[in-house]
C-alpha cells in the first residue's frame, strides 16, 4: 500500500522524517516501483489474441496480490489456466477458497479484454477434474465488446478512508444486480465493528499475521524484484523505513509502535466507511467461488464506472479456528438458507490510488 504525507507525519508523532532538499529530495522523488508497474502499460500490446487477453487478465485482484496463475497456451486458439500450488495461503485460506475467487476475477477479466478486441470465448472449466487445470480457454473471433472493458486499467482496490458522503439511490441500484449493498446505518456499523474484530484478531494471531508479513516487500527494491504480495513503497514510506520505523519485525510484533499505528490507521480507514457490498453463493463448490470472482470483478468495474472505490475486507469470512465466531456471526448478518458468504468488501468514494505491482507476462507463461 503507498501511505499518505499526513499518515507518514501521524506514525512518526511530529518527528523530521529527511530533509525536503538536496540528496533527500533527490532519493525520494525516484522511489517509485516502475518495472512492478510496467505490466499496466503494456496491457494491450500483444498480436496473438490469447496473450492479449492475458496481459489485462493478470491485472485482477486478487487475494494479497499472490497473482496465483499460470498459463498454457494450447494449438493455434486455446489456452489452459492453471493454479499456481506454489502461490497459498494456508493460514488465512486453508481450503483455497480466496484463491479461486481470485482464478475467477483473472478469467472474467480475460474475457471482457477478449470481447474488447472482437473475440468470443469458450470456457471449460476443469476439463480434467477439479485437480487439473481451472479452465480451457478457446478463442474465436466475433466476441462483442462489454463496456465494463472499458474500466479496466482505471480499477483499484482502494485502502483508503473514504470520503462521508452517502451514495445515491441509482448508484446503490445500478449495483445491486452484482451484489447486496448495504448502506443502511445500522448494519453499516454492525459491518464496521465485525470488520474491526476480524482485522485484530488475523493481526494477533502470530501464525496469521506471520504469513501477511512474509509477503509484504519493503521499498522499491523489494518491490521490483518481487512483485506479488502486499507492497509497503513509496516516498514516505520510504522514509520510514531509513528511521527504522517501518520494518518487517515491527509488522510482527503488536508492541511496536509502527505496529500500534498501522493498527489505528486501519481503524480510522474502517470507520470511514459509507457502505459495503456482500456476494452470497447457495453453496460453495470450486465453480460457484469461480462465479463468485467473476461477478466481484464486475463488481470492481461497474464501481470504477461509477466513481466508487471498493476494497476488500473479508478477513471475516476466513475458515481458520480463531476467526469462527466472526464468520458465524458474519453469516447470520449477510447470509440466509444456508448461503456462502464468499466476498465482502467497503464502497464508498476514494481518493485516487497508484496501479499495484504485477508479474509480467512471460513469467505467468508454461513452457510448452
């Protein structure tokens, strides 16, 4: 996440962070990821339609950035994508479940960048059984362009305190065809207390919160050299981080004072929020979490469309012991008929976010 000039002032308490000028300057005007960025640019740029498709596919979201797939390409017009079993996270997502929402999110956005270029698509999915490849992909010309398309590289996942300003009724109504949203006072707050709870307890759980840390990248080197996961970049940040401030042992250890903070500020983030949105399933089978991606991508879009932010914050929903009481009580607000909760997340209007940092292409591609 890149933090904000008046958040980077917040955890330092008034201390100098480096001096605006000269060789400090200089450093911090150039600490901006470019090559974990690149992928954004080049989105588009491919001749061979499939791979063309892929280049805005591997721009989803997905969970803790983990970009959890790979791609065979398959004859002239076919494609095979799978499950990378080395990209998990089995302390918060034991079953996978967040995994393939996030194979759904990648799959609806190849297909709305094929139709954007003239190509229909023909999906498979698990043509080998459910331990074999998530989807065959067939390309054909004669696909017709969905305006979603269109929103596709302005699409952020926002993690930010939103503005207080209520949403229209046709803002809430052109969404809810995609998903319940709520913007009633009283479960917006029950949502923002049970966010809360679930934030702290992934935060004190060392196992859980361990497995967050190892995937945070620390600077624009980091960044650059491992673009996956959940990266702490940018000036202030940066600067922090030469104070000794921001750190990875500090993330791990709630009695460090960067740790207090980081707590408040997500906090703060919590409570300025207008309303959530929520994706329910009937079960929750391997096809219905892929449905569930593809809609919660429409989602992000058709919000983008309407100058909304959306963020993601379904640590609630998680299926590890320690969070069961929260995702009960998760279900009982958001849930009925014995429903899945797959997807839960903020709404409201944001301030504008960089692009978060992708592999690219060539290194999602199998060697055939």
């Amino acid at each position: 996440m890149s933090l904000s000039r008046r958040k980077a002032i917040s955890i330092i308490g008034g201390g100098t962070i480096l001096a605006a000028t000269g060789a400090a300057a200089g450093f911090l005007t150039t600490r901006q990821p470019a090559d974990a960025r690149r992928p954004w640019a080049l989105a588009g740029s491919y001749d061979d339609p499939r791979l063309n498709a892929v280049s805005f596919a591997l721009l989803a979201p997905n969970p803790h950035n983990l970009q959890p797939w790979l791609v065979e390409l398959k004859g002239e017009a076919g494609l095979l994508l799978h499950r990378d079993p080395a990209r998990r996270l089995p302390e918060t997502d034991p079953f996978d479940r967040q995994i393939f929402i996030g194979l759904g999110c990648f799959i609806e956005q190849m297909v709305l960048a094929a139709g954007a270029a003239g190509h229909a698509v023909d999906l498979t999915p698990f043509p080998e059984g459910e331990t074999g490849p998530v989807a065959l992909a067939t390309f054909h010309p004669g696909g017709a362009p969905d305006p979603l398309a269109a929103h596709i590289l302005d699409r952020r996942s926002c993690k930010e305190p939103f503005e207080d300003r209520a949403l229209p009724r046709d803002v809430v109504q052109a969404l809810e065809p995609l998903a319940d949203i709520h913007t009633e006072a009283s479960m917006v707050a029950a949502l923002r207390g049970l966010t809360w709870a679930g934030w702290e307890v992934e935060a004190l759980t060392p196992r859980t919160m361990q497995e967050s840390v190892d995937l945070m990248r620390f600077g624009k080197a980091e960044i650059n050299a491992d673009p996956d996961g959940i990266d702490l970049g940018g000036p202030m940040l940066e600067s922090l981080m030469l104070l000794g401030i921001v750190n990875r042992a500090a993330q791990a250890d709630p009695d460090s004072t960067g740790f207090r903070q980081g707590g408040e500020i997500y906090r703060r983030m919590l409570a300025a929020t207008p309303a959530y949105a929520v994706l329910t399933t009937a079960s929750n089978t391997r096809l219905d979490q892929i449905a569930a991606g593809r809609r919660w991508l429409r989602l992000n879009l058709a919000a983008t469309r309407l100058g909304l932010s959306l963020h993601p914050v379904s640590q609630t929903l998680q299926e590890y012991p320690e969070m069961a009481v929260h995702r009960a009580r998760a279900h009982a607000l958001l849930a009925s008929g014995g429903h899945t909760v797959q997807m839960l997340g903020r709404l409201g209007y944001g301030p504008a976010t960089p692009r978060t940092p992708r592999w690219p292409l060539e290194a999602k591609l199998i060697a055939t």
